[in-house]
C-alpha cells in the first residue's frame, strides 16, 4: 500500500488575519476557502529508529531548521498521540507548474498531518486532522477538505478546525496572475502578528467579518459567482488596508499587483465576471467562471506572458495517494 498522501492548496475568499493564540495557532475570525486542483503536495513520512534527528526532503533537497519549525511541531503531536518515539524522514513535493513561488504551506503541512498520522497507524477524523494541520500552520486546516471550507476559529485547541461547506461543483475556477517568485520580505505570520498589534485599522477589519461571512455563505449556496467575486474582493482589499496601519507599516502589494488589478477592473468592463483575491504576496487570483477560464487568461496575454497565467479548478480533499 502506498503511504504517500495528498493535499491541495487553498485560496482563501474570506481571509484569515490574525491569531488569539499563537502557539495553538486559534484565529481571530472564521475564514473560508476553496481547495484548488492546479498546486498540490505529495508527502510521505517514514518513522525510522536508527535516525538521531527529524529529516525533511523538500523536492529531494534537505531543508534546514527554519524550514523544519512547523513540520516538527506536527510530527511531535503526531508522536505523542501515537506514543512513538523513534524520529521521522519527511519526504515531500511540491507540485506548482512554474518556479512561481507559489508553493503554499497550506499543501504542505495539510499533506504532512496526513501522511504522519497514516504512517503513525493513527486513524483520525477530517476534524482531528483539521486541528493537527491547523498546529503547522493555520491556512492548512482548510486544505484537509476539497471545494469550500470553511475555518471555525472556535476557542480552544478542541473547537478551532474547518468543515466542509459546499463541494463546487459549479461554474467557478481562479486564474493566478504570477507577478513574483521572490520570497516575500513579511512573512504571513510576521505580517499578521504585527498587525494585530499595531494596527489601528485592525478592529475594523473584525467588525466586518460577521457580515461577509454570512453574504459569502449565502452566495455559495445560490452559486452566485458575482456575489462571491464581489466579497472576495472586498474582503481582500480591507486584509490588505490593516497591513498600512501597522508598525512600521508594510504592503504585499507590488506596482504589478496594481496592473493586475487593473486588467481586472478592465475585464469587469467588458461584461465578465472577474474579481480578485491576494494573499501575503504580490501575485494575484482571479475569482470566474470555471466556463470563462480560457477566455479571460486569452485577453490577459496582452499584458502579462503564457507562463505568468495559471488557470486551476475547484480541487478534491486530501487523500491517499494510489498507485
Ligand atoms: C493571507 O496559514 O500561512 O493567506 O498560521 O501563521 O502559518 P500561519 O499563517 P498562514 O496564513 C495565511 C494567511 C493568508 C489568508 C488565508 O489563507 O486565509
């Protein structure tokens, strides 16, 4: 049998920004996401006694501490679940059809809380691996399932995981628009823990949040692609508004950013259903019609290059991988 498991990225609509807890990793708000086909991370875990210390290979290369911080910290509960002892060769690869730097922790450690849990003998339930990949980090509690998830920020380490909220198996896709493939200055986790702390525009951020989540709900469910767009966006752009409140203030987003968003606006123009989404980064995801995918990545080939548009379809959850 094959011990290699699978796991999707995500892309959030309604972001999470934020944690209560940062050791536990227990967010501020609820934050909802679609599981995506087009990046994914294949990982295998093997516990070996004869090894003095945990290895991680990422695409055959071995990774050094930093790197190996929050896979340790889901192979330690891992361990003490399964009362094993014995340290762990982490194999992992990262499936992205460019060099984008695209490659997400949420794949990542969503893979890895599958394949050591199996490795482990652990049977868990989609909510206890939810929590256990939430603890590497917590975009990851999302890509446990496929279509749209949504993270239940809870209040404790028992009630914090995600659940399924709607398969979409409907009329959506997203469009990356890769502006870089640098390594971001602000990591995600810097990022928010400075703006919970600094920002004064944070509280308006959370005030908010109620009335998207619900709208956004609402919207999935009619399968209304520009009601979801239409949030998304906002959402995105009120994130990215409490990263310029901070001290000292920083942004993700970059001159192409701008031009990206531009040809959005462009698009919406002429009668398509376009919106946008960023993350802690400077690319950009369009939010379409799954049926307008090639269409639009067409019209975007006069401002950025082939290899720059990435198209992806809603993904599935995370599984074993056979053959
Ligand atoms: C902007 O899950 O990477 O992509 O929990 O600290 O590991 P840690 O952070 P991470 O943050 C993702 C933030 C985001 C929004 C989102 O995915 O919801």
């Amino acid at each position: 049998m094959s011990n290699w498991v699978r796991a999707h990225t995500n892309i959030a609509l309604i972001k999470y920004w934020g944690k209560k807890d940062e050791d536990l990793i227990i967010p501020m708000n609820n934050s909802l996401s679609l599981t995506l086909d087009a990046f994914y991370t294949d990982t295998r875990v093997t516990f070996d006694d004869a090894l003095t210390a945990d290895e991680l290979y990422l695409d055959d290369m071995l990774q050094d501490f930093t790197a190996l911080k929050k896979v340790k910290t889901v192979l330690d509960l891992v361990r003490e679940k399964a009362g094993i002892r014995s340290k762990a060769k982490v194999e992992s690869y990262n499936h992205v059809p460019t060099a984008a730097g695209l490659a997400s922790s949420a794949s990542g450690l969503a893979a890895l809380a599958g394949a050591a849990s199996l490795a482990a003998g652990l049977e868990l339930s989609s909510v206890e691996l939810s929590r256990l990949a939430r603890r590497g980090s917590g975009s990851a509690s999302r890509s446990i399932y496929g279509g749209f998830a949504e993270w239940q920020k809870g209040s404790s380490d028992e009630t914090s995981f995600a659940v399924p909220v709607d398969d979409a198996d409907w009329d959506i896709g997203m469009l990356f628009i890769v502006v870089s493939d640098k390594k971001k200055d602000v990591s995600s986790r810097e990022g928010m823990s400075r703006t919970v702390r600094t920002s004064p525009f944070y509280q308006g951020w959370l005030d908010s949040l109620d009335e998207d989540l619900n709208a956004m709900k609402q919207a999935i469910k009619k399968q209304d692609i520009d009601k979801v767009g239409v949030i998304a966006e906002q959402n995105a752009l009120k994130m990215h508004a409490t990263t310029l409140g901070a001290k000292p203030p920083f942004t993700y987003w970059s001159p192409d950013s701008l031009k990206a968003m531009d040809s959005v606006r462009a698009l919406r123009e002429q009668g398509y259903s376009v919106y946008f989404t960023m993350d802690a980064g400077p690319n950009v995801k369009l939010i379409c019609r799954q049926s307008q995918l090639e269409e639009i990545r067409t019209h975007l080939l006069s401002d950025f290059t082939g290899s720059q548009l990435i198209a992806a379809r809603p993904g599935p959850a995370l599984h074993v991988v056979t053959g």
